[in-house]
C-alpha cells in the first residue's frame, strides 16, 4: 500500500512538472487591444511620412508590406484603404533603379491588392511586370559582374535584398501562374546564401564586407565574435516567412527554404534576451545594451507564423514570441508612433526611445498581424 501510493506521488509530480515545462504561459493576449494598437501606428505613419528616395522606394515597400499583412489577418478597411490610397498616389509604380531588388518591394502591396481585392481593373501590374523583366532578364552591371565595386559582383549581393524581391516574385508567380520566375528567384537567392549564409551560426552576414576567414585583420566585435546585423537577418528571417505563405505546397525547391527557415529560427530563439527584444549586434549584446524594434519585429511575425503554420512546436516557440510582443507593445508611445528603431543603415548602431522608421512600423504590424492569428 505504501509503495503504492509513493508510486503515486512520484506520478503526479512528474505530471505537474511535464505541465510546468509544457504549459503555454498564462498571460492572454488582448486581441482587440492589439488591432487598435496596429492602428494607432499606422495612423501616426500616415500622418508622417518619410522615405529615403521617393514614395516608391524600399522604406515604404516594408512599410507597404506591413499595411497587406495587417489587412489579410483583421480584414480592417482602414488598412485596404491606406494600401489603396499609396498605389493609386504612386501610379502603382516601382522606383526606377531596375537593377536594384529594393525598388520593387512596394510592388507586394500592389500585388496584394490585385489578389484581394474585389474591384476589377484597379491596379495597373504594367510597371511591376517590367521592373520584373528587366531586373531578372536583362543585363545589369551586378547580375553581369560588371561594378566596378568587387562587394557587388551579383544581382542580391546583400542579404536584405532576400526580403526586397523573392516575397513579391513569389506573389507574382502565383498571381500569374509562371514558375519560372520562382526558378529564377532561386537561382538568384541560392547565390547570395552560398556567399553570405554562416553555415556555423547560422545566420547571415550583411554582405561580404563582414565574411569572417579567422584573420587577424578579419572585421568582429569587441567579444571576438562575427558580425550578424540584427535587421539584416530580420530581412532574411521575415522575407522566408513572406516566401514560404505564398510558395506552392509542391515546388520543387520548397524544402531548401523549410530547411533554411528551421535553422535561422532556432538560433533566433536561442539568443533571444531575457526581456525580449533582439539587440542589433545579434551575438555582441553588450556593444548596444538595448532592444531594437525593426529586427525584433521581423523575428515576431517570421517565428509567430512559424507557429500558425504548424513548422514549429508551439509549446518551443510561444514563450519566444509572447515575450517578444509584450517588449514591441512597449515600444509604442501615447501618440501611436513606435521607437527603438534603427536608423537606415548596414551594420549595427544604437537606437532611441524616440528613433523611428517606416519600415519599423511595417515590422510591427507584421509582428501584430500574425500575434493575432494565434489561438
């Protein structure tokens, strides 16, 4: 009798400590609360707009992004009609650098309405389908080898660039029905993995300025260690997410970016700080001692639809995602505007709580739009 109710307790306390380990956090998000605050920030974008070139260029593209992500989860006509308003203000055009992957990031938001929206003949596709033609088809000085610069010796030699294109060429391709332009995509994306994807750390240096050979003279942090810009991976990481919503089921390349996608999170998720948000020297914390929102948006929605998507285990990834939230929702001030965000740049730098970016509010409402869709 004894032994049995010993046998007894040791069940219930492995039980309770399987359900301490394995049970999701208590804490429930406010689905509501989240929708006003990503339109509270996208309101307060709207009314400040910023962008590096034009209205058509690479900032507002991941800001655009952002907009289309937001719509697809809460279906709120406020963002169809900030995504309406933007084409039809740009003449659905591209930014004029055709050579350039961060010239027609914008185009997703285009694209978007084209596959979404119900009014027939509202988005002119003509300006997108050539940016397409004469970036992947036609001779340019990077894809040719042809700058003078040796860094730019291919078409996406800089790894935000895997964000910029391959999501909106895989949204073309499936609005059109034309593989060929996914094979191209992976022709062109495979490439700028070969060059700059750690197969160690998995993660990717910004661009070949920062590929470490164990040299001396090699550029690292103060700690020693490579180099991994965190918003530069949170292109990569939230461009694989964009890719794989819209790559069909059977591609034949499909794997590689599953593979590519299981990789990058774990590290993400292993480095992750205790309060939540990335820093922007991923394995040099202490160079800035703070959270960033532009990264650590990305690395929310990418992980967060990882989850949704049943390609990593909840009960792994949403203690991940949870506390990354709750860190991005105390970034958003009284006024709807987000901080902590990294200026535009290549490399890691410090933010503020008053630093600020289209792109960074796109990141947020990426990281919403998905935190939504978790049951």
């Amino acid at each position: 009798m004894k032994k049995n109710q010993t046998f007894r307790n040791i069940v219930t306390l492995s039980i309770i400590g399987i359900l301490c380990v394995y049970t999701v956090p208590a804490q429930q998000f406010d689905k509501k609360e989240i929708e006003k605050a990503m339109v509270r920030a996208m309101e307060w974008q709207e009314a400040h707009p910023i962008f590096a070139l034009a209205p058509t260029d690479w900032t507002n593209g991941a800001y655009q992004v952002g907009i289309a992500r937001a719509h697809k989860t809460t279906q709120n006509q406020i963002f169809l009609a900030a995504l309406k308003n933007t084409g039809y203000r740009n003449k659905w055009k591209t930014y004029d650098r055709y050579f350039h992957a961060d010239d027609v990031t914008v185009s997703y938001g285009y694209l978007y309405l084209e596959m979404n929206d119900t009014r027939k003949n509202y988005v002119d596709l003509k300006p997108t389908e050539t940016f397409i033609q004469k970036h992947l088809y036609e001779p340019n000085k990077w894809r040719d080898g042809t700058d003078k610069d040796p860094i730019k010796n291919m078409l996406w030699w800089w790894c935000d660039a895997l964000f910029m294109a391959p999501p909106m060429l895989t949204l073309y391709a499936n609005h059109t029905g034309d593989m060929k332009h996914l094979d191209t995509m992976h022709k062109y994306y495979t490439e700028t993995y070969n060059l700059l994807y750690d197969k160690e750390e998995h993660l990717f240096a910004r661009d070949a300025r920062f590929l470490w050979k164990g040299n001396a003279d090699d550029l690292k942090e103060e700690n020693g260690k490579k180099i991994f810009w965190s918003r530069g991976n949170g292109w990569v990481l939230g461009g694989l997410a964009l890719l794989l919503d819209d790559m069909p089921k059977d591609y034949k390349h499909r794997d590689f970016y599953v593979s590519l996608y299981k990789e990058m999170a774990l590290k993400i998720k292993e480095i992750q700080p205790e309060e939540g948000l990335w820093r922007t020297s991923l394995l040099s914390p202490e160079s800035f001692d703070h959270g960033e929102v532009s990264g650590s948006g990305f690395y929310t929605f990418a992980l967060t639809w990882g989850i949704n998507n049943g390609i990593l285990d909840k009960t792994e990834y949403l203690p991940v995602v949870t506390k990354a939230w709750s860190a991005l929702a105390k970034c958003q001030q009284d006024t709807g505007m987000v901080g902590w965000v990294q200026n535009i740049g290549a490399s890691p730098e410090p933010a503020t709580v008053d630093s600020w970016q289209n792109f960074g509010t796109g990141a947020f409402l990426m990281a919403g739009s998905e935190i939504l869709k978790l049951n």
